[in-house]
C-alpha cells in the first residue's frame, strides 16, 4: 500500500513511518521540519540527538534496503501539497502534521492564533488535496482523546446515541477541550466529518491519548535512526517527563493534586494502530472515530511508579505537587471506551515497571543533555 | 452603555448600530469594508443603492444628533483592535464581523481557508483582545442555527442534558454543520466556551436563524441611512431572494424539494436581541447561547407566501425546483427551543403578508439595479 505520513519527521511520525516501511508499504514523508525550529525557539532539545531527516532515511536504505521518499514542504502549501499527492498517488494519508503541543498554543495570542491556523487550515487543504487528486485516498487523521474533555458520562468512540423528548439520534460526541490546540483537532473533526458527507470522502479519526516511550523495534536498529524524546514544559508529556526528571535527581512535578486521569499508550502501539487503520479503510464517505489508547492512569498513578522504578535503579526522588499551570479538574469521573482497534487486531503493549526500566536505561545515558531549567513549565492557561 | 459593533457596516450590523443609538447607547463601529470588496469581486451589489460609512454615520449625527464612532480595520489585525478596546473600554463587543455566507465558502478551497481563517483568527483576536485590556466586556457573538444541521431530536440553546450508561450530564448540544462557513461559527462557539471557562470571559453565542427584510425604524429616517438588501445566489438569503426575483419576472427558484426548514426572523428583532443581550449581559465565565429565530418555515412555504403576495401586487411569478446546489436534507425533522430571548422581553415581529407586501414595495423601487446573472446559484457543494 503506497502510504503518505505528514509530520514524519516527529516523535510519532518517524517511528510509523519506519514500521510501516518495515511492513511493506510504500512510504513517503511530508515533513516542514518545523518541529526542529520550534527547539530553536524554545531554547529546548530532544534529550537523545537525532540524526537528520536526510541520514534517518539514508540509514534506513543501507539498513533495510527500502525507500522512503521525503518531501521538505508545508502543508499550508496547496501547490506543493497538491505536487506530491499527484507524483504519489496514495492509497492512504497518515496525516500527524500538526503543532501538538496545549502549552506551545497557549504560550500567547500569537501561537494559539498560529495552532488554530496551521491545523485547521493544513487539514482543509489536505481534504481538497484528496477532493482533487486522489479521492479514494484514506485519510487517517491524528485527533486526541483531549477533544472530549472531561464529561461526567462515559465517553464513546467518536459519536453518541441520545434519547431526548421521546426520538433518539446518533450524534457526534459532544466536545470540551482543554487549550487552544485541543481544539484545533475538534475543528479539524468537524471539517473532516462535513468533507465526508459533502464528497464522499473516507477518513478515520485515531483520538490517540497521551504517547509514552521512545523506541520501536524499527528505531533500535541503528543510532541514527533514534527517535526524538522530550522532555521540557511545553512538549514533554507525562509519564517521559517523569523519568527524565528522576535520572537527573528532580522531582517529579505533579501538576496539582494529580487526580487527572488520561487515556496512554506505547508509541509501539501508535505504529501498529495506524497500520490497522489504513489495512481497514473507512467506507466511502465514513467520518470513523476510533480511541486510540490502551490503557488509563491518573497522573499521580505514573509519577509513583516512576518513583519506585528509578529507586531500584538507585536514582532516589520524590513526587512533588507544584501549581497546576493548566485551568482543569484534578479530580472527575473518566471512563473512556476503546475496543474498535482492539477489534481490528490490537495486541497493546501495556505499561509495567519493565517497561518504564527500559525507557530509564535509554534516558540515563543521554542525560547530560537535559537543559533544566526547560524541565519545570512556564506557560500558563490564565 | 458603551457598545462596540464589529461589523457595523453589514446588512445586521448597520440597523443594529442605529437602533442601539436610538435608545441611548454609546455605539461604536469596527469594520474592514471587505463586504463592499465582495460586491466587486463576484460583480454583485445590493439592490438598495447604499452610501458610504461616512455619509451613513454623518447623516445619523444631522438627523439625531447621536454620534457613532466609527475605526476601519480588520480584527485579524490585533494592534488595530487593541488600540480601538483601549480607547473606546466597551461594556459590550457585538461581534458580526465574519464572513457570513455559505455559498461564498464553498465557492472554492482558497474562500473556504479564507473563511475559516479570517472568522476563527478574528474571534480569538477578539477573545485575547477583551482578556487583555477589557476583562468585564460582554461578548455578543453571532453565531448561527446552521451550527446544530439536523439531528432527528429537538434542538436545545446550546446544552443538552444526556443521561447515559447511568449516568448525566449537561454537554455541549452536537454540532453538524452544512458548509465550510457554519464550521466556522461552530470553531469560534467552541473557542468562546473555553475562553469564558480559563479567562473568566463572559460571554453570549445568538444562535441566529435566516434573517429576512430590510428596513428598521431607522434605517428608514433617510435615503443614505437605508440598509443593504442582497439577493445573488451567494449572499441573497431564502425570502429576501424570492421577493427579488417575483419582482423581476424569475421563477421563485426552491432548491430540491424545498421542505428544508429553517428558523428565520425579521431584521427589526435582531436589532432587539443584541440590545436585550446587552441589558443581560452574561455572568463572569459564562458562555451562554441563545437561538435567535422567532418562526420556522420550509423554503417551499416561504416560496409560496410570497407567491400570493406578488399576484396581489400584480406581479404573475412560479414557484420552480432547480436542482439543489448544496448538499442537504430536503425532508426532516425540525424543532428548535428558543425561549430565552422571549423571556428576556423579546416580542417578535412575525411574519405577515402585509410584511413580505412591504419588503416587496421597497424592492420594487430598486428592480432596475438587479443584475439578472447573479441571482441563480453558481456555487455547488460537491
């Protein structure tokens, strides 16, 4: 299957594209190395060096003896979105390029400005790309879990049936997120799904939940095919943020009391649950939602069994709850549904203290390159 | 009080800067003139000759001797907008200043980027903008029916109280909007929702139905102050469109069957519910939404109203179903709440014979000025 992965530069991006490669497809990348500038801007770094888009996929030729096509562009970029579309022909669209960062949308107006534009109207174009070019091309779009927010309800796969005043109806799930770039996904949904109607285009939504880990079996075969990990306050996600904060003896901050429970998976499943989705393609003019995480932790949950996991490796630290710099609950109902991928073959990857060891041992022997006052946050939502 | 009017120039935002005026409010104008810019680029115009912003606002002081200030600029221009929330410190910012029209969304994928961009960027300009320098403003912002499309369940003001799997919750009522244009105001209803909850905004989301007829109370004091009158196949809206064309000797052109339904109401209550909004104004961090409609009709219905009136007026016209250039329910369920501008004092103007009969008389004046060409849709959704 010919497959296009937008954003494949980044920390989910470039391991899919590898294991998809490694699967058999033909793969491209559209990246507009963007998330390397963003580095620059915030003064921050991947604790493990990466190697340039240009020696990744070299490395992987010598390795593997497989191609991966790679095109420097923007999405924003019609003439050149259209350009590879027409010289790529995609049978599917893995489209990860997106700012995914809530802080980074919330550091002021101009970047929530700037999130809100880039997404949305990278997807829009995206949308008329396929329209155009390639209208059979699935489109298998990167969401969040984050776009549901914190319902008192459980929380379904994309779409709701509701009773109300004696008819019922099958609805989109009603949404509540949380920053400036969480929506962004939710506009992006709504567009997607109205694309689908009006022309019968066919897309999966993957409302992925919080990613955690850094290799796939892909990214360990070579130095230079090593994955991005971060670890600061505005791209660093939970649970690789606490392991890097023990390896360098910081504790590890707990926004507020830590009750936020959230949907998490292993970035070794993130590459299996989009190769599901393009080996099972959305019906034309199907708008899919799948959930795409694997299990759920409060925030607390993963900060003591990074505790317990760093103290048998004898890095000693302590939990420590500092001021939420986010406006949200830190105590709420969550219970969040998430059988389509496992229906479709999902075997997950779930989170043991191995699996945090693991990830530990590979964060130690970068850790001289943590620069630490990038570690606490600095971007507030008020 | 000191009201801003973004968008003071337009079709609702004129009358309702005059009407607001009229009962002593201090009104001011933002607007960029891009509606007049439109009339250009489609080689439209509005039936009704208009006058320029200038003479509109100088005629005003003569005839009142009530001053409205008026700042030309775009909100997506946020130095222009600050300094204008500086100088004028509003009590409340009524927000028409979007592109409102869902045919000149769909007109290609540069007007929908446009629209999106443009709409979505400006509000949030407008939500930094009060955060910043006006915290207490009440926001009045227009947003659309067209943002809830069709469930086959009754639509609610905004929320929807869901019982499911045991257990409740008031949630966001689902959105399905039909065009690149209603996405839009759905975009801005959930960026406003999230500004009021981390900023502590307040603000009030007017739901509005199809806007028909053309003239207020003061629109009517003078030639120069009259109101813009659309009725081309991308800005005319259904009735105002089908008294036009009876008066030109077309068909009455129903897209489909023409039992779409929808909620509408007369300019003379939309200039009413921003001022009881405004007396109203929203609680610190709420988000509160109003559907501002007083009646519903079927296109078909519409088209047959005005029909009689026409023969009575000795103008002989047919009622013909074109093909549907949008992509829409032509049969459906509708019932929509919109109880909470009544209770607040709103006492609609309902749609009479005697009303269309006006409307029709005043087009009449003005039928030399139609531009035959543009009054079929050019605009498809596919």
């Amino acid at each position: 299957m010919k497959i296009i992965v937008a954003g494949g530069d980044g920390f989910c991006g470039w391991p899919t594209a590898l294991y998809l490669s490694k699967q058999g497809h033909d793969v491209a990348i559209i990246d507009n190395m963007i998330r390397r500038e963003w580095d620059n801007e915030l003064h921050s770094n991947s604790i493990t060096p990466i190697a340039t888009l240009e020696e990744r996929v070299a490395k992987w030729k010598e390795l593997t003896g497989k191609e991966i096509r790679t095109y420097e562009g923007d999405l924003n970029h019609y003439d050149f979105l259209r350009e590879v579309l027409k010289r790529e022909k995609p049978d599917a669209f893995a489209h990860f390029a997106e700012q995914r960062s809530a802080p980074y949308s919330m550091i002021d107006r101009s970047h929530a400005v700037f999130t809100q534009v880039n997404n949305v109207a990278g997807t829009l174009n995206v949308l008329y790309g396929i329209k155009e070019i390639v209208p059979d091309c699935h489109l298998i779009k990167l969401g969040t879990m984050g776009e549901y927010g914190l319902p008192n309800i459980p929380i379904e796969e994309g779409y709701i049936e509701i009773e109300h005043k004696g008819r019922k109806d099958v609805l989109p799930y009603p949404k509540q997120p949380g920053s400036f770039y969480h929506l962004s996904k939710v506009h992006d949904s709504h567009n997607i799904m109205f694309a689908c109607k009006i022309w019968g285009i066919r897309a999966t939504d993957l409302n992925q939940g919080v990613v955690y880990g850094l290799d796939t079996e892909e990214t360990k075969m070579d130095p230079v095919l090593t994955n991005r990990l971060d670890y600061d306050g505005v791209f660093g996600t939970a649970l690789n943020r606490f392991i890097i904060q023990s390896t360098i003896g910081h504790d590890l901050t707990v926004y507020g009391k830590g009750g936020q429970t959230r949907g998490f998976l292993n970035i070794k499943d993130t590459v299996r649950c989009i190769e599901i989705a393009a080996e099972n393609p959305a019906e034309q003019g199907e708008f899919r939602v799948f959930n795409q995480f694997t299990e759920d932790f409060s925030v607390l949950e993963l900060a003591e069994l990074v505790k317990k996991v760093a103290a048998e490796e004898g890095l000693e630290t302590a939990v420590s709850h500092i001021e939420n710099p986010r406006v949200e609950k830190e105590e709420h109902f969550y219970q969040a549904e998430n059988t389509k991928l496992r229906d479709l073959g999902l075997e997950p990857h779930l989170l043991t203290e191995e699996v945090v060891r693991e990830i530990l041992q590979t964060v130690v022997e970068h850790k001289d390159r943590v620069i630490k006052e990038n570690v606490l946050p600095k971007v507030t939502w008020k």
